[in-house]
C-alpha cells in the first residue's frame, strides 16, 4: 500500500521571493495569501492523489507559520481541489523530524525541497524525491508505481 508525503513550502506554496523557508508569509495577511502556488502544483497532486492509499503534508515550520500555511491552503481551497483531507497535515519544528512522521504514517513516497530532509526520510521511505518541479517529479513517482516489467523469456 503506498503512501505519499508533501512538503508545503516552495512545493506547494511558491516561496522564490527570497531567502528563507517563510520568507513568502512575510508582511500583512492580505500580501501573504496572494502569494501564489508552485506552477502545476494543485494540478499534479489532484491526479496523484488517487494513485495512493494516503496523501499527507509534512511540513516545517513553527507556529506562527503553521496557523498561516493553514490559512493559506484553506483560502485557496487546496483541499477540496486536490483530494487531500484537511487534517492530513503534520508539522514539526525540525527538518530531520519529517523522518519520524514518514515512519509513523507508513509514508512510500516523499516529496520535498530540501537535500537535508530528503537524506534524513531515505531510511524509512522507499521513493524520496528532491524537487525541483511538478511536471518531472511527477513523472519520477509515476514511474515508480508503474509494475515492473519482466525481460521476455527466449
């Protein structure tokens, strides 16, 4: 039964206008829910949502920013246009810590944007993926569930 586990920041919600990991809740609650998704990010998840079991957003990040990732997704309706349920999403206050909400889900399947979060799940999570973009991590988690194909017998 596989399982797939999402990072929100720089995944989901487009945090290339600086720095930091939160740097796109900065400001006003006005300027931090137009900040807008990852390109094809809602698409791509809504057709790999019903390849898994179970789907689940992991994320880090502290308070504050957990109470506006929340009010970001739901303002968006990213739930609803996804096929995620609401309250499959977990937080932690650490990177390394993603590790131990991949194992406590059972999670198959990992998507995240950082190298040091993707080497920490390797241990408990057979397809961890670095992401870079939707259309080829897409690609990359279909090609993991497709069956293996057998070399024909002579």
């Amino acid at each position: 039964m596989n399982k797939l586990g999402i990072d929100i920041g720089r995944v989901i919600i487009n945090g290339t206008t600086g720095p930091g990991d939160t740097s796109f809740f900065a400001g006003d609650t006005t300027a931090m829910l137009r900040t807008p998704a990852v390109p094809d990010a809602f698409d791509t998840i809504a057709r790999l949502v019903p390849r898994f079991a179970d789907t689940w957003l992991v994320s880090k990040c502290g308070p504050r920013v957990q109470a506006r990732s929340m009010e970001w997704l739901r303002h968006h309706d990213f739930f609803d246009r996804t096929g995620i349920a609401a309250d499959h999403v977990r937080f932690c206050l650490r990177r390394p810590e993603k590790a131990l909400h991949c194992a406590d889900l059972g999670l198959t399947h990992f998507v995240d944007d950082k190298a040091d979060v993707i080497a920490a799940v390797r241990p408990v999570v057979r397809h961890a993926y670095l992401f870079k973009d939707w259309a080829s991590t897409e690609a990359a988690i279909l090609e993991s569930l497709a069956p293996a194909v057998s070399a024909p017998r002579p």
